[in-house]
C-alpha cells in the first residue's frame, strides 16, 4: 500500500508540473493558435469523461451498488460546481476583451487570478489522480495523462498574460509553477484524510464522487472554453480523439 500511494503522489506531481510546460509554451510562443487550444482542451475532456464512465463509476456500482455510486458521482458534480461558483477563473482570449484589457497592469492581475483561480480549481483533480492510482496504477496513469493534456493550456493561460506585461520570465514561470504544485497538494490532502479509514466501500463512494468532479470539470470548464477557442468542429474532433485514444490505451492495458 505504501508503495502505491508514493506512486499515486507522483503521478500527481507529474500532472500538476504539465502546467510548467505549459509555461514554456506561452513563453515561447505567447499566442499558440486557437485549433490547438481548442483542440487539445477538447481531447482532455474526451479522455476524462470517457474514464469517468467506463472505469470509475463501474468500480464504484461494483462495490457500493448502483443508487450510492450515482448519488456520489451527483455529489461529486455539485462539490466542483460549488468550488467553480466560489472561485471561477477565466482563460485569457477565451472571451473577445476590450481593448484596454491589454494594458500592462491588467495583463498582469488577469494572470495573477488566472493562476489563483487555477491553482484551487487543481485540488479536485490532485485527489482525481490519487485515488485513481490507489484504485488502480495504470488508471492513476490515465487519469494523469488526461489532467496533464489539459494543464498545459492552463500554463499558457497563466504565464502569456504575465509575460506580455513584465517581461519578466522568472515572474510568469513561478506563478504557473505554483498554480501546478496546488494539484500534488491536493493528492496529499486526499492522502492524510482518506488514508486511516480507507476501505472497500470508501473507495466506492471516493471514486463515483471523483468521477462526477471530472464529468462537471469536463463538460463545465473544458468543452465550454474549447468552444470559445474555435467555434468550428475542433472541440468534438478534439473529444472524439481524446476518447478514442483512452479507450484503446484501457483496452491495452487490460
């Protein structure tokens, strides 16, 4: 068991730091195309959601039945929908901007809430992975990879708004890290509380409420701002690619 909640850590570790390379890309790049954007939102939220319903909640109907696993994952759904009401945060370019938006100092302060915004909204998806991971390593691994995809556009968000206004890259390379180190911090905290009274059906209950969190992530936050991105047919190509891509890697790893 303790080798499986280090690897469940570092898992998460791992998609929380996709928002580092994220980073990299906004500083590189600054303004990537909105197909890309676009495109790879779309895919993260295809691999989630299709997770979601293929692997956590039949665990869960597994071992707590099928009225306690739907009333989690509804649970689950309304905890993000809670999380997202209180703390909202919004992509850069997501929406068309008044010009004056473009200012410096206001570059600057929509990528300091962006990072904050982002860093809260990773302490679902840290316990996302963790428990993921101790239910199952290689499904720690795709819950990790479908995270991962999608905080790189979140680094992007974080660091080109920064860059744009200081010029400085150690200032928006610190604070996309931060908003990513929030996600281990979440799988730490799933770790300390669920630990000592984990069993069977806690499990259950975790993972159908884990799976509702990813579902309300996906189709609230990920297909919506993939949309904003490009209005075209990107974002579905994007899911369709993302769910086919998790289902033949859950086929393969069975």
């Amino acid at each position: 068991m303790e080798a499986n909640i280090t690897t469940a850590l570092l898992l998460t570790a791992a998609a929380g730091m996709a928002t580092v390379l994220g980073s990299f890309i906004g500083l590189a790049v600054r303004n990537p195309g909105p197909r890309f954007m676009s495109f790879t939102l779309g895919f993260s939220a295809g691999v989630m959601v299709l997770v979601s319903f293929v692997e956590l909640l039949p665990s869960a109907i597994g071992q707590i039945g099928f009225i306690p696993a739907h009333g989690a994952l509804l649970a689950g759904m309304f905890l993000y929908f809670l999380i997202d009401y209180s703390i909202p945060h919004d992509y850069i370019g997501q929406h068309d901007h008044p010009e004056s938006m473009h200012e410096n100092l206001k570059l600057q302060r929509t990528g300091l809430l962006v990072a904050i915004g982002i860093g809260i909204h990773n302490f679902p998806e840290g316990m996302a992975t963790f428990v993921g991971a101790l239910q199952d390593v290689n499904l720690g691994i795709a819950i990790a990879c479908a995270i991962a995809i999608h905080n790189i556009p979140e680094g992007i968000a974080v660091s080109a708004p920064v860059y744009a206004a200081t010029k400085s890259r150690s200032k928006a390379f610190w604070l996309s890290f931060l908003s990513g180190a929030t996600e281990p911090l979440g799988a730490a905290l799933a770790a300390l509380v669920l630990m000592p009274y984990l069993n069977e059906t806690i499990l259950g209950w975790v993972l159908a409420s884990v799976s509702g969190i990813m579902i309300a992530i996906s189709l609230d936050e990920l297909v919506p701002t993939a949309k904003e991105y490009d209005t075209e047919h990107t974002p579905i190509l994007g899911v369709i690619a993302g769910m086919a891509v998790m289902a033949a890697s859950l086929w393969m790893l069975r």
